[in-house]
C-alpha cells in the first residue's frame, strides 16, 4: 500500500467486497435489473466506496474480500496502490466480521467496517465514528432495513456478532439487547439507506452519482 500521511493512522478502515461476478452479486436485484445490471451496479457501488474511503484520507483501507474472490482483479483496479487486501474468514457473516475486526484491533486501537451497500456513508460518517470510539467500545450506523452500514470497535466480544438474524430486520435491535447485556458502550449515528432490494432503488435516486443508473440500463 502506498505510504500516506493520515489524519488517524491508529485507525483502521476495513470495506467488505467481493468480486462482480454477474448473478453472484445483488443477487435480489436481479429481478429488476438482470443479472447484468445487478452486477453493474455491484461494480459502480464497489469502485464509490473504495475511492470514497481512500479520499477521505482519515486512515489506512483494507478490502477483507469473500474467499471466492479473485485477488487479481482488485490489484487491477486504478487505486490499487492504496489500500491492502485480506481474506473474509468465517462460517457466517457475523463471524467474519468479528474475525476482521479481532484481527485489526491487534494492529490498531479503532477500527471500522463498513460493505458496499451504503454509498451515502461519507468523510463526516467516518469522523464521527473515529470520534466516538475515543469513549465508546463500539459505534454503529443503523439502516433503514433494521440492519447497520457501518460497525466499529475499540473493544469486542463474540457475542455481539453470535445468534444474530443477519440479513432480517432484527440486527440493529437484537445487537443493542447483547450489547447492554455485556456492558458495552455504544454510540448509533444517523440511519442511513442501503441498497440491497427493488425498494430500495428509490434511495439511488437521492445520490448524484447514482439517480442516472437506472434509466442507462
């Protein structure tokens, strides 16, 4: 990774991704879209993100990919140079975001995760949640769907990522009921749209970078 001078190097980004590989990816939009056009804006998601995190220039990135993901076509990509590459690790989603974040915390003393799903979180989310860390365990960016965009930890334990219903409206609540159960501190920032189904193509239309996707399909 190219050596950058950040404004918090304690701080560690991690993003989410996976290859696009039509019919692999946004894959309950495919009835919208085609397998194609799911893909496509997989891509357009994917590449907003990453520049939107190395442009921010708050701290170093990481891209934690799916294991079936091919190294090779994110050291391809124009920004390769800035950001490292890991591998997701895990049975479930929950158990691959604690590993990312466990590992990460050995290295940095905050760290935040965010997916590909969001591409309204920007520079402020991510201050805003380097800020509450300096006196939360955790902070989260709830979504619309009951779910979160965004997770990140200055302390964790496996309980906030086990019994979870991931991919349900239950997350967000079923995190705060183990998250007060454990102890934990915790900061929630403004909820925010994520785009996972039909419904939510309404949100693209909100975002400049996004509201002409539809109608170039």
């Amino acid at each position: 990774m190219r050596v950058q001078n950040f404004s918090h190097p304690d701080t560690l980004i991690i993003i989410f991704a996976r290859e696009p590989v039509s019919g692999q990816v946004k894959t309950r939009l495919i009835p919208a879209l085609g397998k194609e056009g799911a893909a496509e804006l997989y891509r357009r998601l994917l590449n907003y993100v990453i520049d939107n995190a190395i442009s921010a220039a708050l701290s170093p990135v990481n891209l934690c990919l799916t294991p079936e993901s091919r190294s090779r076509y994110f050291t391809d990509i124009a920004n390769a140079d800035q950001f490292e590459l890991s591998v997701q690790v895990g049975h479930d989603l929950g158990a691959r975001m604690y590993n990312a974040l466990v590992s990460a915390l050995k290295h940095y003393s905050k760290v935040i995760l965010i997916g590909t799903d969001c591409p309204f979180l920007n520079k402020t989310d991510f201050q805003q949640a380097i800020a509450a860390l300096d006196s939360n365990d955790m902070v989260f960016s709830p979504a619309r769907d009951g779910g979160y965009v965004l997770v990140g930890a200055s302390r964790i334990i496996p309980d906030v990522f086990e019994n979870i219903d991931w991919g349900t409206e239950k997350v967000m609540a079923q995190s705060r009921t183990i998250l007060a159960e454990n102890n934990f501190h915790w900061q929630e920032l403004a909820e925010q749209c994520d785009i996972d189904t039909q419904n939510d193509l309404k949100y693209l239309m909100l975002h400049d970078e996004f509201k002409g996707f539809i109608s170039e399909l």
